[in-house]
C-alpha cells in the first residue's frame, strides 16, 4: 500500500478526501506525525499526542464493504489487534470494544473513524484510525492508556504494518463473507455475555451483550428479557 507521510494536517480523513478527488490511486494510507483538528465518532476531537499513530486508509469499496458497511469498523478492530500484536502487544489483553475501540487491560488505546466517498467513476471508504502507542490523552470518555510505555514503534513502521492487516482481512471479507468477519471479532470482543450499558442517542440503557446481529449491530438483552439491537451507540461497564 503506497504511504504517503506528512508532518502536519488538520486531518487525515480530509487529506484522504482530497486524494480521492484528485483522483490518486487507490489503495492509499495518509498519516501524519501531527493533527490539528483531528476527529473521531459524532465529531469529537481526537487528540494526537508526540509518538502516537494517526492515519487514514483510502481503500476501495468492494462489494462486501458495500453489501454490510457495518463491516468495516469491526476489520478495523481486528486489524488494529494484529498489527499492535505484531510489535509485541499481548494479545490476550487486547479486546474489541463495540462498535469501533480497541482495548488493552480495560482501556482505550485505539478509535476508528469510516466515511464514505463517490465519484461518477469510483466508490471509496476513508478508514481513520488513531493509536495510542506511547502516550495517552487525559480527561477521555473512556479511560485511555498508551500500548507501549517504553519502546513504542515508531509510528510510520506501525501504519505500514496495519495497512497490510487491513488490506488481508478486507480479502477476509470479500472471500468469505460477513459470518468470517463476525466470528473473529466476536472471539475477541469487550463483555460479550456480560452486563453493558450503552448511549445510543442520548438515552441510556443496560442490560446483557447476547450477541451481534447478522449486520454487526449490538444485540442487548434488557432486564426485562426482550431484545433491542442497537446499531449506534457509546458501550461502558454497568
């Protein structure tokens, strides 16, 4: 995957939009050692401390992307597992936090922010991705920590090595559809199976995480035993 490295940007997700209608060819990763206005889910600021990843992924819109969108935060996830297992993570602490987080020992260490883009002749998906790979911000939604306190990887090395895995398990999904993608997520997800509370659209609910729906969407089992599947939303500890 052709990486192009830049020392500043506002945001990578907007240079990758730039790209895309400028025509550039695809598959293309964009990270930059610094954001000034980087961002994450329902336009919160993402903050890029010296050390950390932050980068975009301009990939085609294949037809199994296309045909479950769902999909894509969840490769993502398992993609941000392998390359941070790659450089020595332990993978037994690293966990999938529904819809898009990654967690290492309960806290968050990675985001991911999907848009879609189109022209008249190409259909696209810009996949941003922050990593907490040395240090973490303070005062988060969620408790945050960085993966390596010493001996972080430097972080143009991690981006090579995360667009391989995202590009294999984007094969992943085209070769073998959506049930392969949700299988290995759910092997390695946050609580599943345990009391959650979850913020979908500024209403609270808890109950259990039973499962993932065919598309990906959170099925929580409320105490009063009926179901609610929940396709967007802020997932925490009860």
């Amino acid at each position: 995957m052709r990486h192009l490295r830049l020392e500043s940007c506002a945001s990578t997700n907007d240079e990758a939009r730039r790209a895309f209608e400028a025509g550039d060819a695809l598959p293309l990763l964009i990270s930059a050692a610094e954001q000034t206005k980087g961002r994450g889910r329902e336009g919160r600021a993402w903050s890029q401390l010296q050390g950390n990843f932050a980068g975009s992924f301009l990939v085609m819109a294949t037809r199994a992307l296309l045909s479950e969108p769902g999909a894509l935060s969840l490769i993502a996830g398992l993609a941000i597992r392998d390359a941070l297992s790659a450089f020595g993570a332990n993978p037994a602490e690293l966990k999938l936090k529904w819809p898009n987080d990654v967690l290492l020992s309960e806290k968050k260490v990675a985001g991911v922010l999907s848009e879609f883009v189109e022209d008249q002749s190409r259909r696209a998906f810009i996949v941003g991705i922050g990593v907490n790979l040395r240090e973490a911000p303070d005062q988060t939604l969620f408790p945050a920590a960085a993966v390596f306190a010493d001996g972080a990887p430097d972080p143009s090395a991690f981006g090579d090595t995360l667009g391989t895995a995202l590009t294999r398990w984007i094969s992943q999904a085209e070769a073998h559809g959506m049930p392969a993608i949700l299988e290995a997520w759910k092997k390695q997800a946050w609580r599943l199976g345990e009391p959650l509370a979850i913020r979908t659209s500024g209403v609270p609910l808890e109950g259990v995480f039973e499962d993932l729906d065919p598309h990906g969407h959170l099925r929580l089992r409320l105490p009063d035993g009926t179901m609610r599947t929940i396709t967007a939303g802020d997932a925490a500890r009860t």
